[in-house]
C-alpha cells in the first residue's frame, strides 16, 4: 500500500488522536489513538525507528546521547525534504476498512530493510464478531515525517507524555551566554 498523505492530530473532544492515510490508490485509511496506547506505544515507536535507522545507514552511536543526535540530524534532514503544507486531502471516498476510523488496540511493527519500518493497526474489540485491521509501510522519509506529526500531535494532546524544554534546560545545553547572543525574531 502506498502511501500518498499522512495526517496525525490530537482531536480534543474524543481525547484521542487520530492518524489518517490516503494511499496513491485513492483510499483513506484512519486510526484511533487512545491515551493508553499512546503511552505505551510512543517510546517505542521512537526506539524501533532509531534502531532502524542506525541499522539503515551502516552507523553506530556508543551511547544514547549520540543515538539522539544521530536520529535528530536524519529526522532534520528528512523533514526538509518533506511537504507538511500542503493540506490533507479530505475527499477521497474509498474505505477499505469502512468510514469510520480503526479503534487501535493493537500495534505491531516489523523491522524492513533500508530504514523502512511496517505497522500493523489492529481493533479487536470484545462483542465484536468482525476485526479489523490494516497495515502500512513507512519508508525512511515517511517515518520520520510521521513520528514528527505523532509527536506533535502527542504535545497538543496535553498528555504529558513529550516533556517541553524549560530554560534551564536550555541552559544546561548552551552554557554561558550563548543564549543570550542570539535575538529573538518575531513573525507577524
């Protein structure tokens, strides 16, 4: 299944978030997020997508500030290349899984070669005689793209689950006055 759009945002009056693909084929396929799956999910997602990107390009990192700023320099370099304004096509009108978004109970992922990573979505609801499910496969690119859009979305929740910088923070990383020589820029 090729994807063509990804669209991934926290909808505060279902206190979920909701993933949307449209396919090259013209089909939309969406998700459900809960609170509890997120929580358990979100770690994860970022640690296989690491791994497999140091797997994808041949690099080892000794430790786990390096695997970070090996996986911030590939996730820049991706979301450059990106097109995150173009915006989500709403009209498609085939659903292969039905209109309404997958309520997603279970993920598995599975590991592909050259950065790509396929995910699983399951629902498996009791008193539910039908599953469904669907899977996609995230390119390199795309990954990073969507655990950008995932972690966005998981920051607008309200969650708690991504910590904000603080200042001191901040700090912390560019001691001394380092902060302090760069002005603010202002966009209005």
């Amino acid at each position: 299944m090729n994807i063509h759009q990804l669209s991934v945002n926290y909808i505060i009056e279902q206190d979920r978030i909701l993933m949307q693909a449209n396919t090259l084929a013209g089909e939309v396929l969406s998700t459900w997020f809960t609170r509890r799956l997120t929580a358990n999910l979100y770690p994860r997602l970022v640690q296989l997508a690491t791994d497999v990107e140091l797997k994808n390009g041949q690099l080892s990192a000794p430790d786990e500030p390096a695997r970070k700023m090996v996986m911030d320099f590939k996730k820049q370099n991706a979301l450059l290349q990106g097109d995150f304004k173009t915006p989500f096509n709403q009209t498609a009108s085939i659903f292969p899984i039905g209109p309404e978004p997958l309520l997603a109970t279970t993920v598995n992922f599975t590991a592909l070669g050259e950065g790509a990573l396929r995910v699983e979505f399951l629902e498996q609801l009791p008193n539910h005689t039908e599953n469904r499910s669907f899977q996609v496969t995230l390119a390199a690119e795309l990954l990073h793209g969507f655990m950008h859009l995932f972690e966005s979305a998981v920051k607008s929740s309200g969650w708690g689950m991504i910590e904000t910088p603080s200042p001191e923070s901040a700090e912390e990383a560019f001691p001394g006055n380092l902060m302090k020589q760069v002005p603010p820029t202002y966009l209005n």
